[in-house]
C-alpha cells in the first residue's frame, strides 16, 4: 500500500498543478494586482505628446479634480475598439467631475496624431512616454490600461484592457464618484 501512495502521490499533485494551471490560462485578463492601489500616482511629469497638448505629472493629478489616465498608443488594437468609449466619458467629465489624460506610451506625435484624427481626441492633456520608463513606475503591464486618480493624486482603481461601456457602467463610474468622495 505505501508503495503504491509513493507512486501516486507524485501523480497526483502533477495532476493538480496542470489543472490549477489550466484554468488559469481562461481568467480574465483585466485583474492585475494593483500595487500602487491607493498610493500617490508615482512622482514622473511625461512631457507634453507635442506643442499642441500639455504633459502631466503629480502636480497636475493632485489639483483637486479627478482624473481618468488612459495607458494608449497607435499600435494597440484594443486602444482603437475602445476609443468610441472614451469619447463618450469624454461628453460626462463635467457632469461627473473628472478630466481624462492620456499616456503615451512607446509611441510618435505623428503616429498619436493620426490615431486621435481617425478616433477622436478624448484627452485634456496628452503626456508621452517615449522610453518607457514612466510606464513601469506607473506599473503599467500593456495598453490599455486607464487608472483613476482622485483629486489628491492617489491612485484609487486601475482597469486593464480595453474599456467597454458594460465596463464603464459597472466599475469605472463607480470608482469616479468613489473617488470624488475620497
């Protein structure tokens, strides 16, 4: 009998770990651990995309009004799908009380044009990330990824992948209005 269990055993948490495994491979993508979750948006300032837009840092985040930071570029699928939806956050920001920036990330003014001439400019600043490095302060994983920041500059919700309206109805408004009464 013992030899039989020194046998199976062994089979058996390999059995285990490939279904643990398995399953994972079909979660969902948009949970990340947040590890700057309500925690001062990191201290970067992205410079301004190009002379037409003004960059951002922790100052601009910590001027009392909430803010939607969308994680973007022109190479991304996704950024593309969920552009309509932003345009519409873009219509609610003065009823709802918050401003979108986008982050540029890894990309060109020319290429960040073309994109928001085809999409729409949703943004009230645009900073660039050109070496990546305000990304991983940030801790951002890919695009797209959009964080809310409440008026004092801290990080409150961050959602990974591309928005959807479902998506904005059931967390992203409610982390906004969560985050206005921080």
């Amino acid at each position: 009998m013992n030899r039989r269990l020194v046998f199976l055993l062994p089979v058996a948490i390999f059995a285990g770990l490939a279904v643990v495994l398995f399953r994972s491979l079909f979660m969902a993508p948009t949970f990340v651990p947040p590890a700057l979750l309500d925690k001062p948006a990191p201290s970067v300032t992205l410079p301004a995309l190009d002379a037409l837009t003004e960059g951002f840092g922790r100052q601009e985040l910590a001027a009392g009004r909430v803010t939607l930071v969308n994680v973007f570029g022109s190479w991304c699928a996704e950024c593309h799908i969920e552009a309509p939806v932003l345009m519409q956050l873009a219509a609610m920001t003065a009823t709802e009380g918050f401003e979108i920036y986008g982050f540029v990330q890894r990309d060109t003014p020319d290429k960040i044009r073309a994109f928001l001439a085809e999409t729409g400019n949703p943004f009230n600043r645009i900073g660039n990330d050109i070496d990546g490095k305000a990304g991983i302060e940030w801790g951002v994983y890919g695009a797209p990824e959009t964080f809310v920041v409440d008026g004092k500059g801290v990080i409150r919700y961050k959602y990974t992948g591309a928005l959807t309206p479902e998506v904005v109805q059931r967390e992203l408004l409610p982390a906004i209005r969560a985050a206005r009464g921080a």
